[in-house]
DNA sequence: CTTTTAATTTGGAACGTTCCAAAAAACAAG
DNA sequence: CTTGTTTTTTGGAACGTTCCAAATTAAAAG
C-alpha cells in the first residue's frame, strides 16, 4: 500500500499540464487559466496528494517553521504562554517545534541544534537557567530571527519580551504597605536568574521609599514551584519574628504557600498576605483568589510570536526591546486587616 | 551577513575531497579513512556547517519529526504527557511538532494537515472532543503510524494507549465505600468522552457491587477543569439531600472542587471526601494533598512516544492496543471519619 | 490573412542531501 | 613488475519543489 507519494508531477501527468503550471496552480498564481485550475484542483482532492513543503522550503532555502523552546512546561504560566503563541503561529501559516528545555541547558543546546538542522525561519526561546550569549549566537549569527522572552541572557544581541518585574513587585509591595503590613517577605526563587533580580530590587525599592529597612532574613528562597513554596513557609515558621505578608516569585509558589500555610493551620488571606506574579488561570478560581500580578501569559506569547513573525518577514534582525506593563490584580488573598495579622504572627 | 548557507560540497570542496566522502563522514560510516574523516570533521567545525535535514528527508522520503497534537496544554495533566513524549522522542534523535488544539477539531484538522506538509514519521494524537474517525483516516492510511493517547475515537483504525478509567474509578469508589460513604457524587467532565462514559461506569459498577443505589443526580456535569469543579460544587449545595464524597472526573475537577466547598466554608477531606483522577504533581503537595487515581501521565507519555517510535522503525502500522494500569493513591482528601461528615451534610 | 499584443504554458536548472555502480588508490602476494 | 585483493573515493542521478527565460496559444488590430 505505501507506494510512492504522489507528487507534483503525477497531477500535471494525470492532467495533461506541466508540472509547472500545477505549481503554479498551488501558489494560487492568477497566471493560469480558469478551467486548468479548476481541472488541477480536482486532481488534486482525486488522487490525494499533499504538498510537500519540505521540497519546497529547500529550493527556497526559507521555512515555515518556528522553533519554540520552553524551560518549563509543567508550570502553567510557561503553558500558557506556549498555547498564546501557538494561536499566532499557527494562524499564520506555520508550525512550531515546540520543546521542554526542564531548566537544562545541555538539552536545551541539543534541541536548538536539532530545530536549526531541521530548518527553523525563527526561534522563540524562554531560555533555561544558565543559558549563555554562547549558545544562541551562532543562530543568530546566521540570520535567524531570535526571541528571547520572560528572561534576558545576558550580553546576547537579540530581540527580548520581557515583562516589567520591577514595577510589578514593586506595586504588590506598595499595596502590602497600604494595607498596613511592615513584615514582609519575598519568597521563592533563586538569585541566580535575571526575573528574581528584577523583582527582588522592585521590592526593595518598595520597602526603600516607605522607610521600612531591608530585612535579609525576609527574602527565602526556593526552588520557583509549588513545591518550593511549601518549603520556603516552612523555613519561615522557626522565624521568632514572623513575616505578616509576602509577594511570591510566581503564582506556582503563591499556591506552594498557600499549601504550607495550611498545614500550619494558618488561613492563607486571613492569617497572612499573599501575592502572587504572573495571574495564571488558576490564580482566579482558587480559593482564596490570588492576589497578583498579572503579566497576561498568553498575551506575551502571542506578542512574541508576533515579534519573531516580524522579523521573519522583515528579513531583519536588529535587534528589538519590549517590556510589556504589567498590573496587580487585587482578589482575596491579603484582606484582611493588618492589625489580627500581626497578633497571629 | 545572510549569504547561502555552508553546504556538504562547500566542504567537500575545502577538504578536496567529493561531496560523496563528506556525506559519508556525516553518516559515520567506516568505510571512510581516518585521516580524511578528521580533515572533514575539522572543516566542518571550522565553517560552521550546519546539516540539512530537510534535504536529506526529501531524498530518502522518511522524516525525523514527530507530529503531537494534545487538546489542552494549560491542564497540567497534557502538559505532563507532553513532556513525558518530549523526553522520548529528544531521546531518539528526533525533535517534535507539538500543538494545541484547544479542543477544537477544526483546529485539529489544520494543525495536524500542516504537520503532514511538513513531513512527519508518526503522529500522536490526544484527540480534541467530537474528533471522527475520518479525520484520522488519511494519515493513517498514507502508512503514518499514529497513536491515540488518553481519549479513543471510535471507528479509527490505529493504536492507542489509554488508561484503564473503569478499573480505576472502581477502585476510588470501593475506598469511598470502605470508609463508610454512600452518599457519593461524580463531579465533572461531559457526556460526549469516552473517557468519561468509562469513569462513570467504573463508578456504577462500584455502587452496585456494594448494593447502594444509583442516583442520577449526584453525577454532576461540569467543564473539566478547575472552574468546572468550582461550578459543580456550586450546582451540589442546592440539593436537600447532598452527598459526603465524590469522585471527580480528574484532578483539576478535583482541585476545583477543593475551592468551591472551602468558599461554602466546607473543609475539603474533613467535612467533605474527594478523590481526583490523574495524580497530576500538584496532587502531593496540595492541602490536602489529594487523593487521586495516578494515572502516571509523564511514563504514559514516554510509552506512547515509545510506541510510535517502535512503529515508526517496524515500518509497520499493525494497530496496537494498549491500556495502562492504574493505582489509588490515598493520601489526605478523604481523611475524616464519615460519621461526623454524615452530620455536617 | 498577417501582424502585434496579451495571456498562458513549459522545459530545465537549482536547492542539499543520499545512494549506487564503478573508478582509483593502496596493499599483498607471486 | 604483474596480478589480485582490499580499502577508499567518486561522479551523477534522484527526491519534489520553485523559478526563469522562452515558447506556445489566444485575442486584438490592421
């Protein structure tokens, strides 16, 4: 049964026409008369033939694929931030290499490697702890448009999505002051990534300009999911003097805390302010609703897709910055009044 | 900068030797000698060559892609059946096309005919509600190999790997039962899946086996996600006569279901038993960490990569059927003794 | 009916590989 | 130095497209 797949050439045999003009058929040229299209067309549907772009992409030495990788995909921001840029590649016209780095960089560096021998026309890349300028430039070097969102690396000369980190915690810290609160923690993260940087000085900027004095021991860190968040609350409880409030690195930590909250028989919302970055799906319906800051995932995603897409078509590659406003979404889960807080605490 | 891109006869021409020897050397074969093999190693490092994939593909008509096509990315259930494909496929020294469809079968069609344009080995397919037989059809029949994960679709002539959901749900119910229940829901998910129709037979199958009678309304319908489990809880409070426990139709219903009882001032596993399906990550760490049919979706992932894979080298497309075993997972989510839950309702 | 112009169609080369049969080079034996 | 054998290398065709310059056909004008 698995002859040979029917090409260009058997419908221009099947129709009496080169196969020239079945190309051209393809392309939807207005050179080609009426009736011969008409003709090829049906020949097409008849004999079942499907276009073999591959063929295609290497005599035009171009593509119509985009490679997309994530370091991520189990945590849902990095999820969501794939499905938005799904919806624009695919809407025009291409398809993605979509790929999981997990915080690796050598699979990061293989899958790369892989996508550019299979021929990519622009890469979107969340790049993994650890990435350096080294591992993208060559594929920048040759003309293909690169993406670099959520994070920077640092000294790479390529076009980046980022979102505006300190202006968010810093909103998140304010709202927690104007609340009342004066113990407040940052939770989550590692120091080594340029997110936690951003954020971790949008809080101290925060604390800075209500006079309220840094507190080393306050910043506890963790791995960056919900996991890490239940441990970092843990690492908080032994504290003698316990925070009232913390802005999390993300959600995925928000929720963890959440979790650790409990089982320490403290209500999350109630017993202790928390907010959350990123306002993933979730962030909504959980209870209590998640204060945080949103950063619109899937937005992002199709904004950078539509960056790459750009540029694709541009031809050009200089190098583009976007930081994209970010605003804190306040819900339930640091209402309550500070005063009860602090004598739970 | 963009000029043509280094080719095998580029460094065939350096290395002054034929194009032939340099794709030789690149297909590691040995017939070639040593001493050559490290001159065109070198030249290839030197020019910065990069292999053509896509011209390979064309010449010897077979692909190193494989096409995945999952219906929601954002629930954490695909997202970890994707990676667990991911990791397999990487493995073997292919990259994948993966897309969403959001379970729309338009969608679906699209993508998954863009993927056959692009050239893929193998398709696997975690097919979007309302997907047909003919849509699978064509594929399948050109000698693809394509395997359905997760959700079956009827009449299609191809493998599949699925989860056994009758035996599972039998299993929550029996330990619902075990520890007293009988008034127990079924919250979540539609009418229309497979997947469904099969929980809720394992669920029937449970009730009639311990004699207690079947009640239509505690199977209550809802979209089957987080939200979806929020609504359910919502669409239960009204009932005159509500149920202890439930099985939710999987782990996000459950994590709803979670949030809609605590927003009734309902302590999720004390005044209420609830048993998820899946054992997605978050399963472990939630309060309370969650009871939950584990489903393994990562190793069901790499299976289903691994069985395309098989094919794919078999050249065979002899459909195979496989279902995954399942185990209950107890841990916090219907802790209580059911006396005091008998009270509260 | 011839010429001019416009509309349509067409061979073949090219893209970067692999594969094959055959050539060339290296080595061994007589 | 032949001859035979083994090792290594090599042109060219092929894969399914696109593109170009040129050829053919149809229509319009004289």
């Amino acid at each position: 049964m698995n002859k040979t797949r029917t090409s260009i050439v058997d419908i221009a045999h099947a129709a009496g026409v080169s196969k020239s003009t079945v190309s051209l058929v393809l392309q939807g040229s207005p050179l080609v008369n009426e009736k011969t299209r008409e003709k090829v067309n049906a020949l097409i549907g008849d004999l079942g033939y499907v276009y073999n772009r591959g063929a295609a992409n290497l005599r035009q030495s171009k593509s119509k694929i985009i490679g997309i990788v994530v370091n991520d995909l189990t945590n849902s921001f990095f999820a969501e931030l794939a499905v938005g840029m799904d919806m624009m590649v695919q809407s025009a016209g291409y398809v993605q290499f979509l790929a999981h780095s997990g915080e690796s960089v050598d699979r990061q560096r293989e899958v790369i490697s892989s996508m550019r021998e299979n021929g990519i026309a622009g890469l979107i890349l969340s790049p993994a702890r650890g990435t350096e300028a080294s591992d993208i430039k060559p594929l920048a070097d040759s003309g293909i448009p690169v993406v670099l969102v959520v994070r920077n690396v640092p000294g790479a000369k390529v076009s980046t999505l980022l979102s505006d980190n300190h202006a968010g915690a810093k909103a998140a810290i304010r709202h927690l002051i104007s609340l009342g609160h004066r113990r407040i923690a940052f939770m989550g993260g590692f120091v080594d990534t340029a997110v936690f940087g951003e954020r971790l000085r949008g809080y101290r900027d925060a604390l800075a300009e209500a006079d309220i004095p840094f507190n080393e021991k306050f910043v506890i860190h963790s791995a960056p999911s919900r996991a890490g968040g239940v441990a970092a609350v843990e690492r908080m409880m032994v504290f003698a003097e316990r925070p009232t409030s913390a802005l999390c690195l993300n959600d995925a930590v928000a929720f963890g805390v959440c979790d650790g909250l409990r089982s320490n028989n403290i209500e999350p919302g109630k017993g202790f302010g928390i907010i959350g970055f990123d306002d993933v799906i979730e962030a909504k319906t959980a209870v209590p609703a998640l204060t945080t800051v949103s950063v619109d995932p899937q937005g992002m995603g199709q904004r950078a897709a539509q960056l790459v897409l750009k540029q694709i078509n541009a031809g050009q590659t200089d190098p583009e910055s976007i930081v994209t406003s970010v605003r804190l979404v306040v819900r339930q889960s640091c209402g309550a009044p500070v005063k009860q807080l602090e004598e739970l605490a």
